[in-house]
C-alpha cells in the first residue's frame, strides 16, 4: 500500500496509514506515503496560517504578491475559514480537530514511530505549511 495525496486528501491518507499502522490492524502494510501541501492541522493553528496570509505590495516601480496565493483572505480570515470547514469536516464536533485519526498534526510520537517512510512537501508561502513543516520535524 502507498498513498499519494494532495490537502485534505493527504491528511486523509495519512490517517489511512495510521489505521494501518495500529497495533491488530488488519488492513495490508504500508510502505510509503507522498503528501503534497497536507492540511493534517484541523485546529489551524500554527503561525503560518497567520504570517503566510496573501498580500498584494504595490509599489512605484513594482507590484508584487506574497503569501498563500489560494487563500486571498486577511490572516484572522484564513484561521476562521479554515477551522469553520474543518469543523463541518468533522461534522462540528470539536473535539475532533485534535484527534489524532482526523487531523494526524496529533499523532503520538509512537504513532509516528510505527509510519513507513514519508515525504511532505509544502509551499513556504502557504497558510498550512507549519502543519506539515512541524509534522515532518516530529516525524523524523
């Protein structure tokens, strides 16, 4: 078994595999996942959902954007928005945005010791990037 998944769907692969992983499992081994921009935080919690918000700077001989190019909302609006579709995700039970089986950000350090090998890749200027930045440092 291999996943390879992208947001929402990377964090849903990622709780595959910990269902896999469980100790008296019956679901087949895992050998690897690939998880592209994982939104595996359903808390939305970590500071770049704050300082990665989207800007557009205008200046006298240039424009430039920076930030989350998808999410175009103010930093207080990418945290709200996120959590407020997590919570339907959840079927607005909150205290699924830290269980680990729905939002792996969670996962035990045994948990993470008993995953196959994973790649995570993020965009820097993304709202989630700490979600998988800080998963990947606790996976390693």
């Amino acid at each position: 078994l291999s996943c390879d998944f992208d947001s929402s769907g990377a964090a849903s692969a990622l709780s595959l595999l910990l269902r896999a992983t469980s100790p008296g499992s019956s679901l087949p081994a895992a050998v690897g996942l690939v998880a592209l921009s994982p939104w595996t935080n359903l808390a939305c919690d970590t500071p770049t959902y704050l300082t990665n918000a989207f800007a557009a700077i205008k200046g006298a001989d240039r424009s430039a954007v920076v930030g989350d190019l998808i999410r175009r909302e103010a930093p207080e609006t990418v945290v709200v928005s996120s959590r407020a579709q997590a919570l339907q995700y959840v079927a607005y039970d909150p205290a699924l945005l830290t269980y680990a089986m729905a939002s792996p950000f969670y996962t035990s350090p045994e948990q993470l010791s008993r995953l196959p090998p994973m790649y995570l890749a993020v965009a820097g200027g993304e709202a989630q990037a700490g979600d998988g930045i800080i998963l990947a440092g606790r996976a390693a």
